[in-house]
C-alpha cells in the first residue's frame, strides 16, 4: 500500500510540473477572436536550445504522432447550434488561422484539429458532432482557404477531453484545438 500512494504522489507531482498543465483550478478560457499573430505564437514549436521541447504523444486515426506540448491551442468556433454549420464569426476566425498556417512561420508543419464538446446530452451524440465539427473545420481551411488537406488532420473527442472537467457543462469545453503535429 505504502509503494501505492508513493506511485501516486509521484503521478500528481509530474502532472502538476508538466508545462501546459495548469497548476491551479482557475476556469480555462478561450480566445475568442485570435488574431493570425495568436495562432502563430501558439502554434510555432518553441527553440529549446541543447535539448528536444517537451512532447506528448496522441494516437490519432490508429497511429501514434508526438508533437511538441507547447505548439496547440484551444479557441472558440461558432456553429449553429447541435450543427456542424459554420457561422460568419467562425468563417472570420478560420480565416485568422488560414493566416497563420499559410505563413512562413508554419508553412513547414503539419496540424491536427480537434473537436470538442460539453458533457451536455447524449455522449454518443456529443462525439459524433465533435467529429463532424472538426472536419467542417478542416473542409473550410483546405477548399475556402487554399490549405494542402495533407497537412490537416482531423478528430473528434466528444465529452472526453474537457477543458473545464470541474464544470463538465460550460461553454469553454465546446471548443476546436489545434496542435503542430510536426513537419509535413
């Protein structure tokens, strides 16, 4: 039992230094109207002089991709609501990002756009508009804004992955996140 819960602090003090992490219980939020410069501070892989950035890995689509921690960002897409429609604020918004990962700064990376939800209503229901929404995403940034589609990925996690879990039902989990998922 002993060895237990010493495993165990060990887990939570990781978990409390990994960067990204947030280390107190503050509500997330989210960028609502990120300009292209937000997008490419966010998504641009920090230097990490004489050694590799921290990463994580993800399995996406049945295969494992690393990509550095610090290189994704959380913001807000509006869709009609239960939809997988873009409104005129989400087509301004994508339009930023298109920016972004058009510029020389991103141009040589690849990325990952995930839907997400709140843990309001059906969960099967929530995962599949998050994959829905997260292609509708990927659809507009590939034909209205001229991005390869080989460098867009794109997953759905429904309810899984909330940005507040201490307030599953808040706005701020109903959100598309990007990732740099490294070069193309």
């Amino acid at each position: 039992m002993r060895r237990f819960h010493s495993v165990l602090t060990l887990a939570v003090l990781a978990l409390l230094l990994i960067p990204g992490v947030p280390a107190t219980a503050a509500e997330p939020t989210l960028l609502t109207e990120p300009t292209a410069d937000d997008f490419i501070r966010a998504l641009l892989p920090p230097p990490a002089p004489g050694s590799e950035p921290a990463t994580r890995s993800m399995v996406v689509r049945e295969q494992t991709r690393s990509f550095s921690r610090a290189a994704s960002i959380d913001f807000q897409v509006q869709f009609e609501f239960g939809s997988d429609r873009l409104t005129d604020d989400a087509k301004s918004v994508l339009a930023e990002l298109a920016t972004a990962i058009k510029s020389p700064e991103l141009s040589p990376y690849s990325f990952l756009i995930a839907g997400h939800t709140d843990a309001v209503g059906n969960a099967a229901f929530n995962l599949t508009l998050s994959e829905r929404r997260a292609q509708a995403v990927r659809d507009y940034l590939a034909k209205a804004a001229g991005i390869e589609p080989a460098r867009l990925q794109d997953v759905g996690w429904g309810e899984a992955r909330l940005l507040d879990a201490a307030n599953p039902e808040s706005d701020v989990n109903r959100r598309v996140e990007i990732t740099n998922i490294g070069g193309r």
